[in-house]
C-alpha cells in the first residue's frame, strides 16, 4: 500500500486554509442572501434526509473539501476496503464489515476465499438459532422456554447490541427481552441477574477474540449463578453430566475463536463465528448481534441489514459531491483542523437512540484516536474529535447553554425521525410535534442566535442584554428518516462507519487498530497480585498507586 498523503501538503489544504482565513461567518446572511441554500446542501443517502446547510460552508468549501478527498486518495482507499485489501495495516488485516451486509450471490475473494457464502451460512445458522429460541422449540434444562437472553460482552460486543436493542425495542418479540452485562464491576452481573428466573435464561457470551477478562469472569459468574440456583431448587444435581447438560442448554458463544469456545466448556454446536476482518466496533451486524436476532427477529435483522447496505452503496458509487458520508466526514474534518474543534456532540430526537452516543463514542474514538499514521510516522495534524451526546430534549435541559453561548465551537448532528413509536397526545397537542419542534427550534437557534438588538426589543435590561445575546452561526447537521426502522438504523450505523473511515483517511491513519487500550490491560494484570496484598508487588509500583492500593486495602470491608 502506498503512504499516506500528507493532507495538510495538498492543493486543497491550501485553499481550505486561506478560504477558512477570509470566511465571515453569517448563517443568517448566507440564508437571507441565497433562497437555495436549504436544498443546495440537502442530500439523501437510502432513508435518510441529511441537511448540511445550517454548517459554515459555501460551494467553494464544499469543492475544496471534495478536491481534499480526492488528494488524499479517497477513492481508491475506500476501494480498497470494500474489495478485501489489508488496510489494517498493524493488524495485517482486511476491513471487511461492509461484507457483512453484501446480499448473496456475489463474489469477494479475500486472501483465496470467498467470504460471501462464509456470511450467508453463519446468518443461517443463527437465524435458526433464534428461531428455535423464539418459538420456545430451545428449552432451559428444565423444560421451560427462553424469556431472557443476557448478552455478555464489552466494548463492540456489547455496545452495537445494546445500543441496537434499545432502539428497535418495538420490534421485540412480545414475551423475550434482553439484558447486556458488560462491566467487570461485579455489581453490573448481580444486578442483571437478580430478579431472573435461570431456567428461562439463556446467556450469549459475545466476544471476538475470547480472551477479554471482563467478559470470560462475567461468564464465569454468570454459570455460577446459574448451576447454584438450579442445583439449589433441585433441577439438576452436581455431577459432570448435569452439569455439562446446564451449561449446554443456557450458553452459547460468538467469537471469531471457537476454539477458545470449547475450553470455556460451552458446545460448539451452540457457537456462531466471525472473521479476523471484521473490527469489534464495526461486528453488531455479524453474529455479534446473535441476541438481537433474538429479540427482534431474523426478518427484522435482515431489514437491519439491508439498511447498512444501501448506505454501503451510497458511499462506495456517490460522487463525492453528493456522497453523505464523505461530505460529513470531511466536514468534520474541516471543523477539527481548521476551527480546532475537539468534540463533536450527537443529539438523537429519538428516545429509542439514546445509546447511540455511547455506541459511536466506540466507533468513532477507538477508531481515530490515533497519534501516528498507518505508516509509523507521526500524524501532521489533530485527529480524532471526542464524540458525546444525550438524547434531546434532556440535553437542552443540561449542556446545550455550552453549546449556545460557550467559547468553543461543537459542531452537533440532530437525529430524528417523522413519525413516532408512539403517537400520544397531551390534550389536543401531538407530543411528538412538540418534541420535533424543539430539533428545529434549537438549529435554528444555534445557526441564527439572538442580536443585541432583537434583546433590547423583547424590553430586556440593558444590563443583561449581553448575557442574552446568542451570537449564532453554531453549525449543525440535521438527520431525518420516516421512522425508526431496523433499515433506518442499519443506515444510520453505517453513516457513521463510513464519516470515521473518511475522516480517518484524512489524517492518514489505521481507523482499524486499537493498540491504545492495551497498556492499560496489561498494567492491570501486573497491579492484580498488590491489590489482592502481595507486599512485593506493592513496592514496585510507584508512589501514587501504592497509596491508592493501600487505602483500599485498609478500607475494604470484606
Ligand atoms: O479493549 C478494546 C477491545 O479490544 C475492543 O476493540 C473490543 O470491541 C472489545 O475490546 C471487546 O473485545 P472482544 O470482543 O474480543 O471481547
């Protein structure tokens, strides 16, 4: 693979950086000025309606950022990950998750093997899984049918499921719920587990590489609790074979190491695989999301799919001009390297969305967080913003003065759909409409703010008329669908997939590795012995956390 471009030796770096030097910023201006503006900058990609032009951006930005896309080599990077090459280059891996939703019958050799029909027959397995669990066909070891699967993972194990169930938690099957343990925080298992019945649980440990320890000691507690409540009511006893019969009628697993699978003492029979090309972050639609084709059904799952598809699509034969993805992308990147923007908020209109943040705190953080490049050099400029948000309109209610009148610029995208889960009315007034029109109301609010003058006419003292000016020109992206639908959310994962894979070959960096979470890990295992007392241990830790173990150790109550 070739090095990367240096973005900021470009052509259009250039230009970008004397455009950003004579841009005067005025939404209000730019809107008054041009009745077109709306739908100059108005795409669609699938379902979903995308308005960039409450951003500060004209054509010429627009052109320059797509001239940008095309110097770094965008096209062709992006080519090279839908057909298999080892972009991952410190992993030495394909990128392959958009393989996940390719329908069947075409052909993507990686590496000697066409990963397609790999795809299409784990699907299948797992749609029948799911089948079985659905019409009470899988049994506990007692008989009784499955009311609660418990997905055990972290990270991209967990947080794609989660976040996944939330949103499409109309669509779950009337009688089955799930129920997500990630943290090692023994309290996160205790809790999931307390008020279940453990013969009609079924836990699915979800994790790639099968060695995660939050994960394998959550399970671990997990069948704990499991053989001593059934051993406790009677319904099995404490030999081998019983015991083995629990296991295998209340475990499954996902990972890409079935082998590991085994050794756990779960049946590979009840264990569905993935691929070393498909990134922890970017699995929810693999056999990762195996508790979410419980729940919502494998019809549903495959609507899921077909949304991440179409966006697939959109992104891959767009021009760049009218390519959603690129152009949030580089929007974003125009944002962070010339306003020095450090954060980025998601403000979902959607109540069933209010996970997603936390979803692509992963996706986009774990991705681009990067110092160096995929070449080893040091990366020549700011990379990965910090991604947050709440749902609306509780974030109204908490953070937005920061972004209304705060001294940083935070780019924001509004997600919301037409037509709620539930259309309740208050008297005569939809709820919904007075949800919608605080999305409006607040971009419009954050484009156009409030003069000094427009204060003083509402007959506001002169002494407070600058704590009430709102100066504006806070740019935002609005996103609508029709309704949150498995497609819809299929789409909007891989929106933002695609955004961080652009962004990412900007900077010029590996957006598939995660080296930075490993230090932590394995300092971890060496504090272990010293937190549990060793003396030794102790002493060759330095002098801040030697006090913080010995507070705790004289402050456990056991
Ligand atoms: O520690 C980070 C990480 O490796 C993530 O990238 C991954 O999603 C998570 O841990 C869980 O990993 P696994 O699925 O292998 O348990």
């Amino acid at each position: 693979m070739s090095a990367p471009v240096d973005p900021a030796t470009t052509p259009a770096w250039a230009t970008l950086t004397e455009l950003h030097r004579a841009l005067k910023p005025d939404l209000r201006g730019w809107f008054d000025g041009d009745a077109d503006r709306a739908s100059t900058f108005s795409f669609t990609a699938g379902d979903l309606f995308v308005d960039l032009s409450k951003n500060l951006i004209n054509s010429e930005i627009v052109a320059a950022l797509a001239q940008l896309a095309d110097q770094v080599g965008l096209p062709e990077r992006r080519e090279a990950m839908f057909t298999g090459e080892h972009i991952n280059v410190t992993e030495n891996r394909a990128v392959l998750h958009t393989a996940l939703r390719d329908p069947e019958g075409i052909e993507l050799v990686v590496d000697g093997t066409d990963v397609i029909p790999q795809v299409h027959e784990t699907l299948r397995k797992v749609y029948a899984f799911a089948e079985r669990v659905r019409s009470g066909e899988w049994t506990g070891v007692t008989g009784k049918p499955i009311s609660t699967v418990v997905n055990i993972g972290i990270g991209g194990s967990d947080l794609g499921p989660v976040m996944v169930y939330e949103a499409l938690l109309p669509y779950v099957q009337d009688g089955l719920k799930a129920r997500f343990v990630s943290n090692i925080d023994p309290t996160d298992v205790a809790e999931k587990t307390s008020d279940l019945d453990p013969e009609t649980t079924l836990f699915i440990v979800a994790s790639k590489t099968f060695t995660t320890l939050e994960t394998l000691t959550n399970a671990r507690l997990a069948r704990g609790w499991l053989l001593d409540q059934l051993r406790t009511s009677g319904a099995v006893d404490d030999s081998d074979e019983s015991t083995r019969e629990a296991v295998a009628k209340h475990f499954v697993a996902v990972s890409t190491a079935l082998d590991k699978v085994a050794d756990f003492g779960i049946d590979p029979d009840n264990a569905f695989g993935f691929w070393d090309w498909v990134g922890g972050r970017y699995s929810v639609d693999s056999a990762i999301g195996t508790a979410l084709v419980v729940a919502v059904g494998p019809d549903n799952f495959a609507d899921f799919l077909t949304g991440f598809h179409t966006i697939d699509t959109h992104f891959r034969t767009e021009e760049t001009s009218s390519n959603v993805p690129a152009l949030m992308g580089l929007i974003n990147v125009w944002y962070v390297n010339f306003f020095n923007a450090a954060t980025h908020a998601v403000l979902p209109y959607a109540q069933y969305l209010h996970r997603f943040p936390a979803y692509l705190q992963q996706l986009t953080m774990e991705s681009n967080g990067k110092g160096v490049r995929y070449d080893g050099t040091p990366v020549t400029t700011d990379t990965g913003e910090v991604f947050w948000g709440e749902p609306g309109t509780n974030g109204q209610h908490a953070f937005y003065q920061l972004i209304h009148q705060g001294t940083r610029l935070i780019p924001a995208d509004f997600i919301a759909v037409a037509t709620p889960a539930h259309p309740l009315t208050d008297g005569d007034a939809d709820v919904h409409e007075l949800f919608l029109a605080n999305f409006f109301a607040q971009t419009a609010a954050l484009a156009f703010g409030k003069t000094a003058d427009e204060v003083r006419a509402d007959g506001t003292d002169e002494a407070i008329v600058p704590a009430r000016v709102f100066t504006g020109n806070r740019p935002t992206t609005s996103i609508m669908a029709p309704a949150l639908t498995p497609a819809v959310v299929g789409q909007l994962i891989a929106l933002y997939e695609h955004i961080t894979f652009v962004q990412g070959v900007v900077w010029g960096i590996d957006s598939f590795d995660q080296w930075g979470v490993e230090l932590g890990k394995q300092l971890a295992l060496q504090v272990t012995p010293a937190v549990r007392g060793d003396a030794d241990a102790l002493s060759k830790q330095d002098g801040s956390t030697q006090s913080l173990i010995t507070y705790y150790r004289d402050h456990r109550a056991f």
